[in-house]
C-alpha cells in the first residue's frame, strides 16, 4: 500500500476513529463508555462509506444509535428492534460471507449495551471487537484495524482495573 494512501480522507477518518474508541474502553463509567462510543461509530460511518464497505457502513450507523439510545433506555424491545434492523441490513445488501462480520458485531454490541453492566458488558464487547478486526482486515481499514486491535488489549486491560476493584457489574 502506497505511503500516499495512509493519509486518505477514508484512513483519517478511521484514525479519528481510533482515537474516540480507545477512550471508550479505557471508561470504567458505563455513561461515558456509550458517549465516546457514539463519537467512535460517528467516524466509522465517514471511515467505511470513503472504503466502499456499505455493509461496515450500515452496521457502524445502527452501532451509532444504538450507543446513543443505550444511554436513555435499557429496553429490550429497542435492542430487538436494532438486531432486527441489523439482520435486515444483511439480508438486503450483504453479498459474501465476509459482509456479516461487522453487522454480527454490532448485534452483539446490542446484546451488551442494552442488556448487561460491567464486565459482562465489556466481555461481549470483546466478542464483537474480534469480529470487527477481521472485517477491518479484510476492508483494508488501517486505522480500524489498528483501533480494535489496541481497543482489545485496552478493553482487557480494563476488565482487569475493574476486578481488582470489585466493580465487575457495577453500572458505573
């Protein structure tokens, strides 16, 4: 990859996106994890829709709200409606098997924000981070793979915080 195309429009969006998602998982207060998460999908919209990549693009958009209503509600009639919304994405524009990875993600992201506190919260997260490299891999996505790989490390590093304080399902 030419030197040139690691400062593309699309990859400084996904570094601006690097930077907000590793200060969403370095958050020990829930509140504050969604707000910065909401900003982290933000710049993955710019970051896939400049890639091509319309199935990242979907899934970071429902991701984006789902952020943003996770920090209102914990209903699970919202969550089903986002994972709904997420399998129907992938029904309609999904061509390859590769196209599930960020849409899968989000669903678990859903599961996470909409259902659990804590360290259970950041464990399933976790999961969709695991995802999310594989797709960002596959995009050719610097930045994003970049993002979840330190968000991997960084999230774990937190689940770690949060144990030795004994906050393992504390909502702050």
């Amino acid at each position: 990859m030419p030197l040139s195309d690691w400062f593309s429009p699309a990859q400084l969006f996904g570094y601006a996106a690097f930077v907000l998602g590793v200060g969403c998982f370095l958050q020990t207060d829930d509140r504050r994890f969604k707000l910065f998460m909401t900003g982290e999908c933000i710049a993955y919209v710019a970051h896939f829709a400049l890639l091509g990549n319309p199935t990242a693009v979907a899934s970071s958009l429902l991701s984006m709200l789902r952020s943003a209503l996770s920090l209102h509600t914990r209903s699970r009639w919202v969550a089903v409606g986002i994972v709904s919304a997420n399998i129907a994405f992938g029904l309609a524009i999904a061509t390859k098997p590769s196209d599930w990875l960020p849409l899968t993600a989000s669903c678990l992201g859903t599961l996470a924000l909409f259902t659990l506190q804590g360290i259970p919260m950041r464990l399933l997260m976790l999961c969709g981070t695991g995802l999310w490299i594989a797709n960002n891999l596959i995009a050719g996505s610097i930045g994003g793979t970049a993002l979840e790989l330190v968000v991997a490390a960084v999230n774990l590093g937190t689940i770690w915080r949060m144990l030795r304080r004994g906050r393992g399902g504390a909502a702050r």
